[in-house]
C-alpha cells in the first residue's frame, strides 16, 4: 500500500462544527418562529447537506419552509462559523505530517463552498489543502461519487493510491462507490455501529492511526 492522496471530509472528521451549526440552525428556526433543536439532534441530521439539515430540523408538516430557513441558516452562519468551531485534537499534528510526506491533501464536503474554503483555510493554512471542494449548483453531493473521481482525475492518481477519511455514512458509500480505501473516524458525528453498518472495515479512534494505513 502505497497512499500518494487523501481525501477528508470536514465537518466531525476535521473539524468539530457542531455547536457553530447548532447555533446558526437555531437562530434561523427562531427567526421562522419555530423551536429549537439540541445539539444532539443536530448530529443526527447533519452530513447530506445544507437543504437535508434544513428539511429534518423543521420536520414533514413545516417542510414548505425548507428554502427560507436554509437561506436564513446561511446568512447567519456566514458570520457565525469560527465562534465555537475546533480542530480535533492530534488533527493538525495530523496534517502536519502527511505534508512532510508529500501526500496530497483535498477537502471534499456537503457543506457550502464558501465556509469550506473558509474554515478548512483558517484552521490548516490556505495552501495546505487543493482542492477545497463544498456544495454548490449543478455540484453532486457525496455519496455521488462523481468528484471524488474529479479529484482523483485532477492528481493524476490511481484509486489505490489515494484514501478516503470521512465520519458518517456519506462518506464511507463515497469512497465504496468511487473504490477507495476509506478510513472511518469514531471522533465524529456518527456512532461506531452507524459507521460498521453503512460498510466501514476500518475505523481510528484518533487522528495519528492514519499514519499506519498509508505506507
């Protein structure tokens, strides 16, 4: 095994986003009258994007109003990403050393664009990672895996040179799909058996056991 590029998602493998996401979800339900969701709540519904989240925290009979509350979730999150965000910890201890490696380094995410540039860069540096790659029109989200091919594409490497680090069950049908290895982290937003039942044959419990599967 010979790993030359890694794929990470962000939010619960990267980075720990859920109180920044929480907040700004509750600011925008508030706004739309509607109650609050707890941060657990919050983790089960995020990790297939902006709109799913949307969806799952107003719930059926408030669907309709799925558009305004992304939207409003978006504004305020613009402003409101870095407030309470953390890298996991030994994260960039992490990426310090696949650098030194010369391994290739891409962030592909369900979260919009924008604040995937904007966390991935202010945590980690704004070169460490190219490409960034969120959410935006016309873009498939992960499981698709469409733009893990385009990443694979871009680097001119073969799936079984590159790796997939991912947290939820998106991420590990991703790189199933796209067939890459796929490392699934049990720091995240998802549960040991969440991740063991979506297909995962290999799970770290922190971020330096990456080291031991690349070569």
């Amino acid at each position: 095994m010979n790993i030359k590029g890694i794929i990470f998602d962000l939010d619960g493998t990267l980075v720990n986003t859920l109180d920044d996401l929480t907040d700004s979800m509750n600011a925008a339900l508030t706004q739309l009258g509607r109650p609050a969701r707890s941060p657990e709540e919050c983790r089960a519904m995020i990790g297939h994007g902006l709109h799913t989240f949307a969806e799952r925290a107003l719930g059926k009979e408030q669907i309709h109003l799925t558009d305004t509350l992304a939207e409003r979730m978006v504004d305020y999150y613009r402003d409101h990403c870095l407030l309470k965000t953390t890298a996991y910890d030994g994260m960039e201890e992490l990426i310090a050393a696949l650098r030194k490696r010369r391994v290739r380094l891409a962030v592909l995410t369900n979260k919009n664009q924008a604040p995937a540039e904007v966390i991935s860069r202010h945590y980690f540096g704004g070169n460490t990672f190219d490409p960034i790659v969120g959410a935006a029109p016309g873009r498939a989200a992960k499981p698709d895996p469409q733009t893990t091919l385009e990443i694979l594409r871009q680097w001119k490497l073969d799936a079984d040179e590159v790796m997939f680090v991912g947290d939820s069950e998106a991420d590990v049908q991703t790189a199933m799909a796209a067939g890459v290895r796929c490392i699934a982290c049990e720091w995240g937003f998802r549960s040991r058996e969440q991740l063991l039942r979506a297909g995962a044959n290999i799970l770290i419990r922190q971020p330096a056991q990456i080291l031991d599967h690349i070569g």
